[in-house]
C-alpha cells in the first residue's frame, strides 16, 4: 500500500472512532481496548448537585431550600425555625410571644397565658403589672371612700365603709326605730329558704310594716338605707359589710352562737342584723327579737347562745318529755290535734331545702293560722318552727305537717311514694293525709303544682270552713275557681 492511501485509511479510522465515541460505544483498535469517557461506573457517574430534587447528605433547608424544602419562620409555642451562622435550621425562643411564661410589655390585659390577675378587689387602688420586677403594684388612691379611712369631706352618711356613725340607740329601740319607715329587709342570694321564712317571724311577730324584700346583690349601697338583715356572713354579703372587718367571714361568729347587732348608718337610719352559722343559731337569734320584751336588750350587739336564751326570757319552763298523754283524732281534730292536755305542742312544719315559692308561703300562712289559733285558746305564746327536710333524719320521729312536692320534699315521698302519688293524684289535685307514727301524728299537704299547693294551704288556714273529716282529703278547683274538697279516705 503506498504512502498515500495509509494516510486516507488513518484519517478515515479517526472519523469512525470519533462518531463511535458519541454513542458511548467500546471499539477495539489494533488489539487495543479504550473506555469512552462517561461510560465506567467508578469514573462516569453523574455530579450531584442542588436542584436534583433529591436531599442528599450534604444538603439541608439551609443549603439547599429546591431539594430539602423551606426552614420556616412560623412562630409555635413562642419558638420559630431559623437557620444560624453554621446553616443549621434550629428552634430558636421568640421575645415579646404570648405564651411563653413571661408577661412581656403591652402584655397585660391581653394575655392571660403569661400575665396574672393584678385586681385586688379593692375600690381604692389602680392596679397595674411591673413588667421590671414582673409582680402586681397596687398604687392607693387619695381621697377615696372604700380605703377604710376617713377622710375630708366623707361622713357615715356618705361613706359608711370609712367613717363609724356615732348614736345612742340599743336593740331595746327595736322595732321602733322601724315603725313609719321604709325598710330594706336583706337575705342573702345564696341563703337557704329558711332565712326568708325567719325574716317573716320577726315582721309579724313585731308588726313591722312590710318593705322592700332584696337580695344582698341587689343593695348598692348602705349610707341612710334602713335594714333589717339575716343571714350567715358568708352568704349574705350586706351583713359583712355593716360588720366592718377583716376577718373571713367564716370565723367572724362562733359556731354555736349568733349575734344581734343594731349600727347607725347615717343620720336617723339603722341597719339590725341577726346574723348565724347555722339554722338553730339564727333561730336563736329571731326567737329574741320576735320576743323583744322579755329580754334585756339595752346593748347595741348581744351575742346569743342557749344559755342567754334561758337566763333571758321569762317564758322558758317545763321539760322535754315527750311522753305526754295527747288527746288524739284524724283530720276532723286538725290543729288542736297537735295541742296536749297541757295546752303546749311540739309540732314542726316540714318543706324541702329546695321549697318552692308555694310551699314556703303555705308554711308561713299555716304556722300563722295555727299560732294564732292557739294563742287564743291559751293566752299563751307559741313559736312553730319550719324546717327544712335537710336537717330532719325522719319525720315520723315529730308531729309535723310536711308541705310539698313528693318529687322535691323527701319527707313527703317517705310517706307517699312519689310514683304511686303521681299516679294516685295526677296535676290539678291536691291532697291533705293524716299519718300516726306512734306517738306521733303527721299530715302532708302535697300536690304537682304549685297552684295546688296553693288550693290545700286555703282549706288548712279555714279548717272549719271545709269540714275536714277522714284520713285523706283531695282538692281541686272548679271552673269559677271555688275549691272543692272530698273526703276519699
């Protein structure tokens, strides 16, 4: 082969290998084996780098946000997502974050998770939060009628909390100090019922005009209101009040005793309050001033326990005996069924702690009825409590008349089963049953409705007019609104 037609056939060899190598072909030249280059596995792989949409392990949200995504700047539980100096996405706190246990600046009054309740109940002061110190600050008020100091320009007549009134009066002016005026009688909003049956006690046995009834939530103010409250001093906050003091309020009396207290609160005004732990206590208490004239009462605050009840009035005598011999009958003998032969008795009238307005004035307008009525035959004072059924274990252990309904007075179910009642005596009946429990003698007055209830207190009140006979008496009402009772013994 001559020079010439070599070198066409290298420069031809040379465009194959070129045009082979494209391919990522393996030829073979002269026995000779040569790798294209890209092809070998160790040598060829491809370059990894940001944006392959796959995180590798040199990449993170700081390096590399297209593969490994974003590291945010949400705020969760007061700590954000940042990436730091290193490009390292860590949590970092956050300063001035409601939720983060600290109150910070502008907080107060806007986060409760961080910032606690400065407001001390106190008219007297400005309360604010010290973010410095991170405590409340009470800052006094100058001048001010609630700050238990009195002042210039105050007075008992303006500012009762601050300034004493100074009178000469005792509890032996009461009633009088009432008589002609208007009264504000106060019970507590929390109080049982039996605080408003004890405050009707002391108006009809001293004759006091009727007033204004309230709640202690409903009185505003004291300064030259005239009051007559009852209550326990935690449950009645007006008596607190007039109290003047720090003590809490269940420390204030003793648990076995109660107290009467008469304190100016202006000019010519007064507040009495008769103020007790418990029921018996107050009963205490009312049984004092329902009965004025037999007890020395030229103090401005007695305190009253059993022993100054004995000592003090000049009509407790005999003893408790509760074997006297009575002469007893059914419903046709109602109420001197509940007098002995030594004209005295020991009936109690039994409502629910949960009484409804029904059944408390049934209670009240029969204990008058029956007071009276006795009084008159004996010439002789009585006092018929009302209980609630909450502090009687059992009924049938008193005389007792037991007002309700059998759904809420359980004293009532006790003796008429609730169901068998309901079926017995559907809405629209009242019943009047006697009951002896040996010694003694019990009578409910019982209904569904109150409107009822209502219908068998007439016919207690006017036995005579109703001749009452038998074991048990239904009531009902007719069309015109006259009450018809039949005996259904």
């Amino acid at each position: 082969m001559n020079k010439k037609n070599i070198t066409f056939t290298l420069i031809l060899l040379m465009i194959i290998v070129l045009l082979l190598s494209s391919c990522g072909k393996k030829i073979e030249i002269s026995g000779l084996d040569q790798v294209i280059p890209g092809e070998d596995k160790e040598s060829t792989q491809l370059e990894e780098f940001c944006g392959d949409a796959i995180c590798q392990d040199n990449e993170n949200e700081c390096t590399c946000e297209k593969d490994c995504g974003v590291c945010s700047n949400s705020i969760i539980d007061c700590k954000s997502r940042i990436c730091d100096e290193d490009n390292r996405c860590i949590l970092r706190e956050v300063s001035d974050c409601c939720g983060n246990g600290k109150c910070e600046l502008g907080e107060y009054d806007v986060c409760e998770l961080d910032c606690i309740d400065c407001d001390d109940k106190k008219i007297c002061t400005v309360d604010t939060f010290d973010y410095d110190v991170q405590k409340c600050k009470h800052t006094p008020l100058d001048n001010c009628c609630g700050n238990k100091v009195c002042e210039k320009g105050e007075a008992c007549d303006s500012c009762f909390s601050d300034c004493d009134c100074q009178s000469d009066k005792t509890l032996d002016d009461f009633p009088l100090i009432f008589k002609g005026k208007d009264v504000a009688y106060v019970v507590g909003s929390e109080a049982p019922p039996t605080d408003v049956i004890l405050l009707t006690d002391i108006l009809t046995s001293t004759g006091l005009a009727a007033g204004s009834a309230q709640l202690d939530t409903d009185i505003s103010y004291i300064e030259g209101k005239n009051i007559l409250a009852i209550g326990y001093p935690c449950e009645n906050q007006i008596i607190y009040d007039l109290l003047k003091t720090d003590e809490d309020c269940e420390d204030i009396i003793d648990s076995d005793e109660a107290i009467i207290k008469i304190i100016p609160t202006g000019e010519d005004t007064y507040a009495v309050i008769i103020a007790g732990n418990g029921k018996s206590e107050k009963e205490m208490a009312v049984e004092v001033l329902a009965n004025y004239d037999d007890y020395n009462l030229d103090e401005d605050e007695i305190t009253i326990d059993k022993d100054f009840l004995d000592e003090g009035s000049s009509s407790q005598s005999g003893s408790e005996d509760n074997t006297v011999t009575r002469t007893r009958g059914k419903l046709g003998s109602y109420p001197s069924i509940f007098l002995d032969e030594d004209n005295e008795t020991e009936l109690i009238i039994v409502i629910s702690d949960e009484a409804k307005s029904a059944d408390i004035a049934a209670a009240q307008d029969i204990k008058r009825f029956i007071e009276n009525l006795f009084e008159d035959a004996t010439d002789q004072d009585f006092n018929i409590p009302i209980n609630d059924s909450e502090q009687i274990d059992d009924a049938t252990d008193f005389d007792a008349i037991i007002i309700g309904d059998p759904y809420v007075n359980p004293e009532v179910n006790t003796l008429y089963n609730r169901h068998d009642f309901e079926e017995d005596h559907p809405t629209g009946e009242a019943i009047i049953k006697y009951y002896k429990s040996g010694n003694r003698v019990q009578i409910i007055v019982s209904a569904l409705d109150s409107d009822d209830i209502k219908n068998a207190a007439r016919v207690m009140v006017k036995p005579d007019d109703y001749n009452l006979q038998g074991e048990t008496i239904k009531v009902t009402e007719d069309d015109e609104g006259n009450i018809i009772v039949e005996d259904i013994s």
